[in-house]
C-alpha cells in the first residue's frame, strides 16, 4: 500500500496536536479561546488558500466574504428573529451567490484589475456597513450575544470539528485530476486552454469555492467573538490575510493554520500590545518574503525530505501493468477528408493586414511546413487554427466539421499543438505535465487509466526514464519532447508543432525525427512550423510559404524552396 502524501500526514498530525496540547503543553499564550480563533480563522484562510494559493488569482478583498456571513446572520438574527441555526445557513447562501456574481465579474480580468475589482467589492462592504448604523450597527458594528450560549470549551470543540471537516473536504477536493488542472492554470492559462481547460469556468468555480471556505469560517468566528465590525471587511483585513497565506505557504494544504498560528500567537504573545502589532506582521512577513518564499508549509515540507521518505505514491512504471489499448487509426471515410482545411482565411489588426486569404489542406499521415520569415503570420496563423484568435474572414475545418467559432478548450481533443518554448508546469513530474491533457479530453478515464496512457506513450517515445523527473530538472530539449508528446496523446487529428526543432541536440533532433515519424504512421496530420531546414527537409514532404501574410508557394518542400520568390524572401534560412 502506497504511503499517505505528506500534507495529509502532516495535516492529522498537527490537528491532533493542537487538540491535545492546548491549553496543557505551557505555550506561553496559547488557550483553548486562541486556538479556537485560529482553527476558524485557517478556516477562512483556507478559501483564500485555495484562490491565490492554488489558482493564482490574488484576491485584496478577500476580507469581503469573511465579514459578510457575520453581517448577513446578525442583521437576521437581530431584525428578523430568524433562528440562529437557519440565520447561518441563510448567510452562508447568499455570501456563495453574491460571490459567484463577483467571481463572473471579475474572473475574466487579467491579474492586477481582478485584484483590483475584489478591492473595490471590499471597501463597497465596508462602505455599506458604516453607512447604515440601524440595522449593520456603523461603526461600533453589529453585536450579538447568540455566540454566548455556548462554553468556551464548546467552542473549541466546534472549531476543531470545523477545522477537521475544512481540511479533510480540501484534500479530496485539491487531489489528482483538479489539483493538475489548478496547477497548469496558475502558472499558464494559454498552456491550459489549448490542453481542453475551460480557464474561465475552472477560476469561477475556484473563487466561489474559496469563498465558501471564508465564508464558513467567517461566520463563526462573528459569531464567537459576538461582534463583527467594518474593519472586518475592509483591505487592512485582506492585506493580513494575504500575509498570513504567504507565511504559512501560497497552495500548501496546512499553509492557513500555520500562518494563522503563527501571526495570531506572536500578537496575542505580545500582549495584545498595539504598538507591536504591525512590527510583528511586518517582521514576519519581511522574513517570509525574504528567507522562505514557500512559507513555513515549504520548510516542513522540505525538512520531511531530509529526514524521512518523501510520501509520494509510487507511480507505476512503464512496461507494469495494464495499457490501454492503443487508439484506433482514422477510418477510409475519414481519410478521404482532409485532417485539416484553411479556406481562405484572413487576420486584420487595426490596420495591419497580418493574414490575407490563406489556403491549404494537410492530410493524415502528412508533415506539412509552414514556412516564412519572421512576422510572415505564422504564428497568427497558428492561433487562429487552434483557436486561440478568431480570423477576420475564412473558415478552419478539422476532419470536415468547421471549428472556426469552437472556443479553444473544445478543439483540443481533435487538435493537439505544441509550443517553440515548452509551457510544462516545472512542478508537476512529466507523466502529471502529458495526464493534463487526459484530465480534460478524456474526464471518464479513471486516474490509474491516465497514468498508464501518460507512462504508455512516453515510453513509446523513448522518454519513460523522465516520467517521473519534475520538468524543473529536465533540459529544454526534453521538455520540448515532453510537450510534443502531451500534444499528441489522445490520437487528436491534427498536431501543430512550433518550431520544435529549436534548441535540441542533434541526439534529440534524431528522436524528434523518430517520433514524428511515429505519429505519421498513426495516421496524425501534422503542420510543422520551423525555420531549421535541414531538419525540416528530413520530416515533411510538403506545405506552404508565407510571406507578409500571403500564400507565396505551396506544394512540393524541396521544389519550393527552389523557387526565386521564396528564395527571396526567404534567403538567408534557406541558405
């Protein structure tokens, strides 16, 4: 049986730690009324965790979504005598509406402007409960004296219950198939969309989902404290809980509780003490910046690896187990139809004619180049067939169906296309970096089922000794091969290669001619962008020039590349 992972290991053992070693074990400070704020806070942080952290979507008003539920409950509890337990639930309910509203606002925003927009909900929170003191308390906040129906040591128990119910849901929530799909996403959304993933709908639901996760752990914490104020909502808040992920480490499951541990211990170590306050944030988080960017989870972490296994599961070898069948070549009615059809397309920006009336076919079994000087329109080209740029006139057929209006995350199981710079998260191991495809073009394969294809093709490409190398450690070459191999899994109809010939070794040039060989067999229409001409002509038969955007030759590879037109505008690659 395969070891547990670390953070699951670790995860029971802190959570048994604390609910042990409060308030017996002499941590200056630390008391069940601690220890309960801390598990409710890593609660909230949890949320946070899961949207910045994991998804990459830096949230500055994440504050919003904790402070809300208590206001939603109290306002209620208070002016509508709506019982306790179903003033919780109620706000809970609206908290993940309102936060889906503001997730389907703002998803869609790149980077800085997403953070910008949650700023902004969060000082409209804040605004709105200073500016209404008859029913959200203004600015002395809203008081409810529910929480104190239950003991202190109720409490306690509750929020560790919480705590557990919080951490045991992020781990199967964060696994395997979701876990790849946020990594990839954080740290290329291009990459992501052309492997199948839907990266609006996956960082929608991530941020509605963290918000939940705050929301929960909001609530009760109002409740608890049995006051929630403005300054709850508002940016210094946010600011914190930023901090408080970055200390505790940005994706790292425990990353919350150790953050909040932490800043909440030394505040409350220092007696309360104002004047040390923001000193101690500011240390903590220099020091993290500085010293510990993977934050306290990222030492531990680390500190397991030398002392101890790693906990990985072992992953199954190629040649081990069952393969999947391999994929079934098109049939004779599919060959008859072209892998791909570019009819007279066009690409306009602004006033630069980038594309004007391109035309061709590549057939399955074929390696067709796209040849041309740099700004020919390759690339746009490139774009506008795997979707990722609508063309301004023309239409892209794929096996006979027109994908011109597919968005690109639903062409990827007919097309797969790799990147001149391999886009491979470099901290998933390669066989996670190829099973990113499958997670997405084929959802109903079982984990071990996508595992085995992963491990199945890479070695039938000479690269199984590197499936379980991170890509972090691998050569350019090899992560170019890695990406070229992602691409092709699945047997999608049409590969779009850029330049992959680029930076390899004349070893890897060598295998990258086997490979691509390989796939022609399968039948696979290829269209190759490439400016090495050597290698070029050992791989493709035929395909067309651009130059200025404009089709000037087409046809036979080595005939062309005797023509004086290309010639021209083409001399120095070609010589």
């Amino acid at each position: 049986m395969s070891a547990l992972p670390f953070a699951r290991i670790l995860a029971i053992g802190l959570v048994a730690a604390l609910c042990a070693a409060s308030p017996y074990f002499g941590l200056p400070a630390w008391t069940p009324s601690l220890a309960t704020v801390v598990a409710l806070l890593a609660v909230s942080l949890m949320g946070l965790n899961l949207i910045f952290g994991n998804t990459g979507m830096l949230a500055f008003g994440q504050a919003a979504f904790v402070a809300l539920p208590g206001y939603v409950a109290g306002m209620l509890s208070l002016h509508l005598h709506v019982p306790t337990l179903a003033a919780i639930a109620l706000a809970l309910i609206v908290t993940v509406i309102v936060a889906d509203l503001v997730g389907r606002i703002f998803i869609r925003l790149p980077g800085i402007f997403f953070a910008v927009g949650t700023l902004g909900f969060a000082f409209v929170v804040e605004g709105l409960a200073r500016a209404f003191p008859s029913v959200t308390g203004g600015a002395s906040g809203l008081v409810f004296s529910e929480g104190t129906q239950l003991s202190g040591n109720a409490w306690y128990a509750l929020a560790l219950a919480t705590l557990a119910f919080a951490l045991a849901s992020y781990l199967f929530l964060v696994r395997n198939r979701y876990a790849r799909t946020l990594r990839v996403v954080h740290h290329d959304e291009l990459a992501a969309a052309v492997a199948g993933i839907d990266v609006a709908q996956v960082k929608s639901r991530a941020f509605t989902l963290g918000c939940a996760y705050s929301a929960l752990g909001g609530v009760l914490l109002a409740y608890f404290v049995g006051v929630v104020v403005p300054e709850n909502s508002g940016v210094n808040r946010s600011l914190e809980m930023v901090g408080m992920v970055m200390l505790g480490g940005p994706g790292r499951v425990l990353g919350p509780l150790l953050g909040a541990g932490l800043v909440q211990w030394l505040f409350t170590a220092a007696g309360f003490a104002k004047q040390y306050e923001v000193l101690l944030y500011g240390v903590a988080f220099l020091g993290t910046v500085l010293f510990a960017r993977e934050g306290l989870g990222g030492l531990l972490q680390a500190a397991w690896h030398r002392i101890g296994p790693a906990g990985v599961p072992p992953v199954l070898a190629p040649g081990r187990g069952s393969e999947p069948a391999p994929a079934l070549a098109p049939s004779d009615g599919a060959l008859r139809v072209a892998a791909l059809k570019v009819d007279s397309i066009a690409k306009r920006f602004g006033g630069v004619q980038a594309i004007s009336d391109a035309s061709f076919e590549v057939w399955h079994g074929e390696v067709f180049a796209l040849v041309g000087p740099n700004g020919a329109g390759k690339t746009t080209l490139f774009n506008i067939i795997s979707g990722l740029e609508m063309p301004s006139a023309g239409r892209v057929f794929v096996e006979g169906r027109d994908v011109t209006a597919i968005p690109v995350h639903e062409r990827a199981a007919g097309i797969g296309r790799s990147f001149q710079v391999a886009r491979l998260v470099p901290d998933l191991t390669a066989a996670e970096n190829v099973m990113v495809r499958l997670d997405h073009i084929a959802p109903h394969m079982a984990e071990a089922e996508k595992r085995a294809a992963a491990l199945a093709l890479l070695a039938r490409f000479g690269l199984g000794d590197l499936a379980n190398s991170r890509a972090a450690q691998l050569s350019a070459g090899q992560r170019k091969l890695v990406d070229i191999v992602r691409a092709a899994l699945g047997s999608p109809s049409l590969l779009l290669l850029d330049e992959p010939a680029v930076g390899l070794t004349e070893a890897e040039l060598d295998q990258l001619a086997v490979l691509l060989n390989k796939l022609k067999q399968q039948r696979c229409g290829i269209l190759l962008v490439e400016h090495n001409m050597r290698f070029l002509s050992r791989v493709a038969g035929s395909g067309v020039v651009l130059h200025g955007g404009v089709v000037i030759a087409r046809g036979d590879l080595a005939a062309m590349l005797q023509d004086e037109a290309v010639r021209s505008a083409y001399l120095g690659v070609v010589e």
